[in-house]
C-alpha cells in the first residue's frame, strides 16, 4: 500500500521529533547522573560535606538533586508545563555544584564553578515553584524569580569569587580562575550584605508562595500543598542559613550548618515527592473518567454523565447544562430551560472544545479549579458530553416546537374571538340598526330615514374593509410590501417613520410574513414606529422599532418568522425596543 507523502513526511516529522526529544532527555539525565557522583566523591575525599556524615545523609543529598532531575525530565516528557520541569532540572544539577567548591574536587575548572554557583540552587528552586504558583501571586511579586538570580548569581557568586585568591588565603585549593587581585577587602564587604539580601529575599519568597497557597480554591490546595509546602519550609532554612553567616563566621566543618543543608535535602525530596503525587492524582482522574465514558459506551440513561461526574467530584449538587440557540438558552439534559446562576461559593466552569462552549459545569468551588483537571474531563468524556449535548439540543427544539404549537392555536384562537367580536360589535349592529331603519320607513312612510339608513351602511360597509384589510390587506396582494406598509402608515394614528424601504416584490409568503412583523407590532399601539426593510443577498430583511414591543407579541411574531424558516432577533437600547426579522425569499416575484 502506498501512503500518501503528506501523510508519510508527517509521521516522520513526529518520528524525528519524539527521537530528539528522547535523546535530549537521555543527555540531560546522564549529565546530572555524572553531577551527581562527581559531587559524591568529592565529597568522600573530604570530611567538609554533610554527605560524608553516614550512608542517610548522602542517600538524602543525592535524593534531593536526582529526585529533582528525575520529576523534571518526567515533566518535560509529558510536555506539560515543561518551563517548570526544566527549572526542576536545573535545581537538581545545581544542587550538587556546592560540593564542587571543596578543595579535593581537584579541577580548577570545577573549583571556579562550584564558586560561582555555590548558591544558585535556592534561586532556580523558587524559580519553578514560582511557575505553578504565578497566577495566584500578584502581578510585580512575580518578578522575584529575577530578584533571586542577581542576588544569589552576583552578590553570592561572582563577587565573592573574583575577590578569592587561594593562595594569598592559604589554601590548598586549585586556582581560581576568576580571582582578581586587590578586591578581597571589598568583595568580603559585598558578600556580607548580599547574604542579607539573600536572606531577606528567600524569607520573602516563602512568605508569598504562603501567600498563593492560602488565597488557592481548595481543590487547588490539595494540589499544590504537597509541592509549595515543603518549598516554604526550604526558603525558610534557607534564609537561617544565610543568617548565620551574617552574624558570625561560619566554618565548613559547623554541625548546625550541615543540619541545615541536609534540612533543605528532606525539603527538596518532599518537593519532589509532591510532583509525583500530581502525577498518581491525574492518573486516578484519568481512571475515574475512563470508567465514565465507558459506563456511557453501555447507552446509560440520559443524564448519566451528569451523576458520574457528581460522583467523582462529589458534588451532590453538580449541574451539567448545554447551551442551544447560539449560547443564549441553557438547557439539562432532558432539553429544559435551566437559569445559571451559581448561589454562594458555587461557580461554573465552561468547557470549551475548539474555541466553542460545548458545556458548562455548575459546581461547589473546590472542585474543578485546576485547569489541568478540566482537560481531563473534556478528554475523557468527550464522547458522552456530545451525546447528551445533542439530545439535550434535540429535546429542547422539540420543546420549542411544541410551545410555539401551541402559541400558534392560541393565536388563531384569539384572533378568531377578535374578528368574531369586531363583527358582532361593529357591522352587525349597524346591520341591525339599517334592518330597523327600513322597516320603519316602510311602516311609517317617511323617507328622511333613508339618508340614516344609507349613512349605517357606509358605516358597516367601512367597519367590514377594515377587518378584511387586517386579515389581508388586498394592497399587499396588488401591489406588494412596500405600498402596504405605506398604506398602515397612513392610517396608524401613531408616527410611523420609514428611513429606509425596499421597493422590489418578492414572493407572497416572503411578503405576508414581512408585513405582519411590522402590522402587529403597529397595533399593539407603542409608537412612535420605525421601520426598515432591505434586501441582503437571498434573505428579506425587516427591522421594526418601538418605544416598547410587549413580551408576548414579539413572541407571536417569532412563531410566524420560524414556520418560513425565518430568523428574529431581539435588542433593547435606552430609546428603542427593536425586532430584526431575516426572511428566505423562496421565489422572486
């Protein structure tokens, strides 16, 4: 079988792609792996490291900079917040370069690293935390981060650095291939107040990650509680840290000191143990949504995904409603009206498919907050959402069609009591009055009652034009929409402005359908009117406005626009209440 080219050019592409992908997160793995034991055996070469303590303390060390790497490249690869997953890369790998600061490391190259980048990792660290954490944190405090780098980089790294000079401090160290000469007075000086920034800064940034935490809906709580929890505790060691050395010399050999560092490892595990456990959350998400759409795969009632989700999240009061009719109605499962308005601490949560609202989701509000977990309920119960959308659709047009079944007898019904009444009450009684008229006439002989008589039957002949006139005025037929509508506006004892009209004839159903839009907003008597009426393309375009067009007449013309496959729209300014009514022209006249 020969695939097509496009097709085969694709799928290596995406071949290419996963390869490099793949051997990029083997390199970077390998690269902290080799970090790693360098920083090991380093440290074995000497007795200043936590690390060479006991076989716990350089288990938890190195835990902390590969459990980093490790959830990081887990991240990356599953292309999902992969800004965060590189920074925990990052930290991890420069969680070891303290280690390489030790004189037994041996290398000058890595002797100026390990100085240089002797307090980077606290900055990268509160980096990433900063990225899952950043649209809970106001808007100028997410440029902490930043803050950290030229504080911990430049203040703790570089400075410091260009004014160590191995041998002037005798020390059996490689060289240092930054050191400058003559600034050491001035780079201890720098150092002294950069730890103070330092410490100032990593207490600040566990005060407002504290801060995110706390201002997170619940469900987000639960979360992120187990990442950003042990990341406050680390920024706080941190900063005791930096204390110390402010206020006095801290020798490499300081137990305290070395608690304190294996203190930032615990943190840095528990920070790494609490991606994972995202990870095992979504999953059990995913399980849980799977058994959904497969409970659905077996065409369980309608309103079923409605109960499965209520299930999960445990929202008894959880309510799925679709919209129909372009957004503007909502409606359950069954095709009824549902009025959307969450009552307190409720929301709701649209889901959205292709840039369109396929569904909103009516919930307590410590549910459904992380975004990643609305993903998660769109991609598994994509299926059952667009199932019971469109029967939701369906059921509610079949209501709809219904209820203007209905409204379309009860106006045919109350327009027959209507002509029935203008008859009785109108001609009829002139009628009478006419048959009694010539009876007394011919009884008494007097023929001045004639001129009465022919002035009843001018007035009953006059009442019967304009009730035939309102069932179909005979202008409409001769000679089209246009001189009807003129011929309302002469005879409408209320204003009838037309800016704009179109002359041409369409056909009759076009036509009557155009003219009882405007004629019936005219008699329900709330001018002053406006009327315009155009062609665009294949539809008749007819726009009334009023000062106010009651609810059950616009209504009424909407039945009759719909049974021509017609469209009405609605709108409402501080002046005029208006109807815009879009008619299929069937047939030119």
């Amino acid at each position: 079988m020969i695939l097509p080219k496009r097709w085969g050019t694709r799928r290596l592409e995406r071949f290419r792609g996963g390869l490099a992908g793949r051997a990029e997160l083997l390199l970077i793995g390998t690269i902290a792996g080799a970090v790693g034991v360098v920083s090991l055996r380093t440290s074995a070469a000497s007795d200043l490291s936590y690390l060479t303590e006991s076989a716990l303390t350089a288990g938890l060390g190195l835990a902390a900079g590969w459990g980093l790497v490790m959830v990081g490249l887990e991240t990356v690869r599953r292309r999902r917040r992969q800004r965060f997953g590189y920074l925990l890369v990052a930290a991890g790998l420069a969680w070891f370069l303290p280690e390489w600061s030790d004189p037994s490391v041996g290398q000058p190259v890595a002797f100026t690293v390990g100085l240089l980048f002797v307090w980077l990792y606290p900055a990268v660290i509160g980096g990433a935390l900063f990225v899952i954490a950043s649209s809970r944190i106001p808007g100028r405090l997410r440029r902490m981060p930043a803050l950290g780098y030229g504080i911990f980089v430049i203040g703790l790294g570089i400075i410091p650095t260009m004014g160590f000079d191995p041998r002037a401090a005798g020390c059996s160290c490689p060289a240092n291939l930054l050191s400058v000469g003559g600034v050491s007075g001035f780079a201890d000086a720098a150092a002294t107040y950069a730890a103070l920034l330092a410490a100032s800064w990593a207490l600040g940034t566990a005060i407002v990650l504290g801060y995110a935490l706390a201002r997170s809906a619940p469900a987000s709580r639960r979360i992120l509680g187990p990442i950003l929890a042990p990341g406050i505790l680390f920024f706080v060691v941190v900063a005791v840290a930096l204390a110390r050395t402010i206020v006095e010399v801290v020798p490499p050999t300081d137990a305290t000191q070395r608690v304190l560092r294996l203190a930032q490892a615990v943190s840095m595990v528990l920070v790494a143990l609490g991606v994972a456990a995202e990870w095992l959350r979504a999953r059990r998400a995913r399980t849980d949504l799977a058994r959904v759409v497969a409970d659905l795969a077996g065409s369980p009632p309608i309103g079923g995904l409605r109960d499965h989700l209520a299930s999960i999240t445990g929202d008894a009061e959880l309510r799925l409603v679709y919209p129909v009719r372009g957004g503007d109605v909502f409606v359950d499962s069954q095709g009824r009206p549902i009025e959307l308005q969450p009552g307190p601490l409720r929301t709701a949560t649209p889901i959205v498919r292709e840039g369109q609202v396929v569904a909103v989701v009516e919930h307590a509000m410590q549910v459904l907050q992380d975004p990643d977990e609305v993903d998660e309920v769109v991609a598994a119960a994509r299926l059952g959402l667009e199932h019971e959308r469109l029967q939701a659709n369906a059921r509610a047009e079949l209501a709809a069609l219904r209820a203007a079944r209905r409204r379309i007898v009860d106006a045919g019904d109350a327009h027959r009591r209507l002509l029935e009444r203008d008859l009785h009450d109108g001609a009829q009684q002139q009628l009478i009055a006419l048959s009694i008229g010539l009876r007394f006439v011919e009884q008494v002989g007097d023929t001045a009652w004639l001129d009465e008589a022919a002035a009843e039957l001018r007035r009953a002949l006059e009442d019967l034009r304009e009730v035939a006139h309102g069932i179909y005025p005979a202008v409409l037929g001769d000679e089209g929409f246009a001189a009807a509508v003129d011929a309302l506006a002469e005879g409408s004892p209320v204003p009838i402005s037309i800016p704009e009209m179109v002359q041409e004839r369409f056909d009759a159903t076009a036509e009557v359908a155009a003219y009882h839009v405007v004629a019936d907003v005219v008699r329900a008597g709330c001018g002053p009117f406006r009327v315009r009426a155009r062609r665009t393309h294949e539809r008749f375009t007819v726009e009334i406005a009023a000062s106010e067009i009651p609810a059950d007449v616009s209504d009424e013309i909407a039945d009759r626009i719909g049974a021509v496959d017609g469209s009405l729209e609605r709108h409402r300014d501080d002046v005029w209440s208006t109807l815009v009514a879009e008619i299929p022209m069937l047939v030119p006249a």
